[in-house]
C-alpha cells in the first residue's frame, strides 16, 4: 500500500516513508491510497483477540512494507503491562444499557495519546532503519498540552532521535505543564511559546514546508518528522481501539450481530474521530458519527452549515486539549470523503490560508450529514455533565470527556436516537482536577493544583493516576519561553545549525 498526499503534489511514498516524512514537505498530508475494507464475518472472527492481537492486525493492512514479525515486536513493546496496567488496555465502562465510556486514558500521561505515542517511536525507528536514512531524526510537535508529555515519554533517550516540543504558555494547565517540564532524557527539548496552539501548529507547519529550512537541516544531518495527528503513524493506532471497543460490546452481548452503534468523540484537532471514521469505512456497523466540541466549535457549524469558519475568537476552556480552531486532519477527512478530490482541496485550503474561511458544496456537505453529527457543549454544561455523571453513576470524567457526553445528550435529545453510543474518554479525571473539583464540590477556594487533586482525591476516594501522583516534587528540567517568530531560530540553536 502506498501513501498519496491530499494535495497531489508529491509522488506516493511508502508507509515507512510517509512516517518518516510526518507530512508532505510542499504542505498537504499523507494518507493511505486505499482503505482496506473487511467482511462482518472477518471482523466478527476477532471476537476473543486480544487487543495486542488486533492491533498487529490492523497495523498490518496498512503497514505493507513492514514485515510482521515486526509489527508484532512493534506491538508487543508499545502495549506491555508497564505502560497499560490494564490487561484490555482500552476498557469499555457502561454508564448505562446504550452508552459506554471508551477508556483511554490507562497509558503513562493519562491522556489518549499514550495509545499511538508509545508505538510511534518503534514504527520511526524501524522506518528510519527500512529507509536506509543515516541522518538523525528531530521530531517536532506543537501540543495543546497532552501531546505533548506523551510525545516526550515515548521519545525520550531513543536513539537517533531528537524530540522539541512546543506549547503555548497560557494555554495548557499547570499539572500538562508540570508533566512536560519534568521530562529527562538527554534529546528532549520543551519551549513556552507565547501564542496559542494554533500559532505553535501553524509555526511547526511552515517549518516543515519550509525548503530552506529543509536543506540546512540535511545539510546538517538531520530531518524532520512530526508525533502530531499529521503524522499518518499517530492516527493509525487510534483504529485498533474502535475495533476492540466494537468486539467488546459483542461479546458481551451488549449488542447484536446485525445492530449498528454511534460513536462520539471529543474531537479538536479532528484525529482521533478521523481514526473512528476510517474503523467504520473498514467495516465497523457505525450509524453515526458525533462530533464534540468545546466552546471553540469550528466543527459544529462546519458539520451543520457547510462553512469553515476561523474568523473568532480563541476561546480558553476548561478542555484545553481541544482549544484548538484550524484542525489539521478535518484535510485528510475532506479528501476521503469527495473522493480524492485534491483540486478542492487545493482550493478550500488556499481560501482559509487568505480568507481564513472556505465553503464546501451541497453535494460534499450531504456526504458528510449522512454520517456525521456535530455538537458542542458550553463550560457551564460540561460541569453539570461532570456533576451528574458523578452523582448519578459514581463514575468521574475529565472536562473533554464531559464535552464529548454534554454532546451525545445533545444529539440524543433532539434526535431522538438511542442507538448505543462507544464515547471516547480522552482523559483521566485528575489531570484537569481543578476543573472536575469545581464541577462537583461549589466551595472550593484554594488554587494549588495539587491540592486540588489530593481534595479530589479525599472526596471521592478514587486512585489518583500514577502519572501524576509525584508530579509536584520532580523538578523542571526546562525553562525556556520564547516568543513565536522566534520558533526557527531556536530550533537552529538546539541543533547547533551551521
Ligand atoms: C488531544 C485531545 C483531544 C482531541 O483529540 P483530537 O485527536 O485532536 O481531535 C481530546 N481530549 C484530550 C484529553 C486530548 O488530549
């Protein structure tokens, strides 16, 4: 299987070669050239496979040019019992009969990420091996705060393996910023960025694209490659947990062979829906899917209207995983869904790039309807969400999460469907614990994050997450802020560019 970018302006690459590449250096992202479709009887046969087993499954449709031994160490390494403690690794909770809360979060950061970002580095190292490049790699990622500390943790003190990340200094939380100024390792850098994350994303993505830049850096012996959603080689691993949460419900007899289910998906940088969205053109029975944003909710009136709009206001919320305006992987969506159409592509990316707007047609917009609902949900909802779910299931979600379930209650009630509902929970509770306390106990005054969590902790006796258990006494082991247009010149300095 080859690679083909979104904008037709590079040749097909290879799987390892689009994973080196994070994305096409003339700007445009890489996706597979088809997508395999499975039978229901094939994907009814993985009933009983462990989750290592359907990943190496998946992995292995769209990875040709790996051999499968590989991907089974690949596979082995990234989901091991020290990384997901958890032997289902993503375990499907039932809040209740229709809708089960998609665990995400078991990884070593807490957060979604770890499932693709623990894998990610074995997949580079074998493609850089596969490629036969000497040159080291320097991964760059702009975070909107849990990439991050999940990039750092899987990268750091690989060899051959440079890692710098940026974040935007106001837009993450303190225990996101604690996480990632912590980090050790000899190859990791992490900058405060003074912007916003679509600023740090935009940065990153010029850098890229920049050719320049580019032949200094190999000139230098190096080159770039993304642990972003860009990066074909994140979303991949996103799929296998659609699959599983899938079987999981069969097994259990929580829904039937010929039945169909929703999935919603707190969703900003429109990855890991993307990845939802490729497990049902496989084959998964999906009815529908349910976009979920945040008070930045581009994505709601672009599923409902048809109009991509980034001409707003930035807003700062309590998920700020999903503060995020310009969502990169919505481009390899488009693609998929007008049939490869990289002319409109070319030309509705262009009219954001000057307009920060473009229009799609009715036809596209109807495609899109049939499969997709979008919602959002306002701050005060998502603590009434994150109270009730508490109060009424004893069970604790994160703000995103909270996003995502204000959402599905949304489409639910005006829509009236009932079918049962996989939601993805991106986070766990207590690496957002300010905004989770405050949404379940009224008279909390003290500021201190990790008061906060040991409070949440003493109110509702749930284990706090082992990633974020000693966060408050390790030291920082960076320091550096700097201001946007200085992204280039910093890179040049870690690296030492001549
Ligand atoms: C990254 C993130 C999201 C958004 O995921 P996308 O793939 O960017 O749509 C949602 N919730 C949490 C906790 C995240 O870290």
């Amino acid at each position: 299987m080859k690679y083909i970018s979104t904008r037709d302006n590079h040749p097909p690459v290879s799987a390892a070669d689009a994973i080196k590449m994070g994305m096409v250096p003339t700007g445009g992202l890489f996706i597979p050239s088809y997508i395999p479709s499975l039978t229901k009887d094939e994907i009814f046969s993985k009933k009983y496979s462990s989750y290592q087993d359907l990943a190496v499954w998946i992995l292995n449709l769209f990875l040709k040019d790996f051999k499968l031994k590989t991907i089974k160490e690949i596979v082995s390494q990234a989901y091991c019992k020290e990384n997901f403690p958890t032997k289902q690794i993503t375990p499907l909770v039932s809040l209740d009969k229709n809708t089960y809360l998609l665990i995400l979060w078991k990884g070593p950061t807490a957060a979604f990420k770890d499932l693709a970002l623990q894998l990610l580095p074995y997949l580079l190292k074998q493609a850089v091996l596969k490629t036969a490049s000497n040159k080291e790699t320097v991964i760059l990622v702009a975070t909107s705060g849990d990439t991050g500390k999940a990039a750092l943790e899987g990268f750091k003190d690989v060899e051959g393996v440079r890692i710098i990340v940026f974040f935007p200094d106001q837009g993450v939380s303190k225990i996101q910023k604690d996480q990632m100024l912590t980090t050790g390792g000899k190859n990791t850098s992490v900058l405060a960025v003074q912007g916003n994350f679509d600023d740090c994303q935009n940065a990153v993505k010029e850098l890229f694209a920049n050719q320049n830049f580019n032949k200094l850096l190999e000139k230098n012996g190096y080159q770039f490659s993304s642990a972003n959603s860009i990066n074909w080689g994140r979303l991949l691993p996103q799929i296998v947990y659609y699959f599983a949460a899938y079987l999981k419900l069969l097994r259990d007899n929580n829904i039937q062979e010929d039945e169909k289910f929703n999935i919603a998906v707190p969703t900003g940088n429109f990855g890991n829906i993307l990845a939802a969205f490729y497990a049902y053109r496989m084959g998964l029975p999906v009815n529908k899917l349910i976009c979920a944003s945040n008070e930045n909710n581009v994505l709601t009136d672009f599923i409902k209207r048809g109009i991509y709009d980034i001409e707003r206001e930035f807003k700062k919320t309590i998920s700020p995983s999903m503060d995020i305006l310009i969502s990169s992987n919505l481009e390899r969506f488009l693609f998929e869904i007008t049939g490869h159409d990289s002319t409109k592509i070319k030309r509705w990316y262009q009219q954001l790039s000057d307009k920060k707007c473009f229009t799609i047609d009715q036809e596209t917009l109807t495609k899109i309807q049939k499969l997709f609902v979008g919602y959002y949900a306002e701050e005060k909802e998502v603590k009434k969400t994150i109270k009730n779910t508490y109060q009424n299931y004893n069970y604790l979600i994160d703000p995103h999460t909270g996003v995502g379930l204000t959402s599905l209650n949304k489409y639910r009630n005006e829509s009236g469907d009932l079918t049962t509902t996989i939601l993805a929970s991106t986070a766990n509770p207590y690496k957002f614990s300010p905004a989770v306390l405050h949404s379940i106990k009224k008279d909390v005054n003290k500021k201190n994050q990790y008061v906060l969590i040991d409070r949440l902790n003493e109110l509702t006796k749930i284990k706090v997450h082992r990633g974020l258990a000693d966060l408050e006494t390790k030291k920082h082991q960076h320091n550096k802020k700097i201001n946007l247009k200085d992204i280039k010149e910093e890179i040049k300095d870690i690296l030492k560019l001549k």
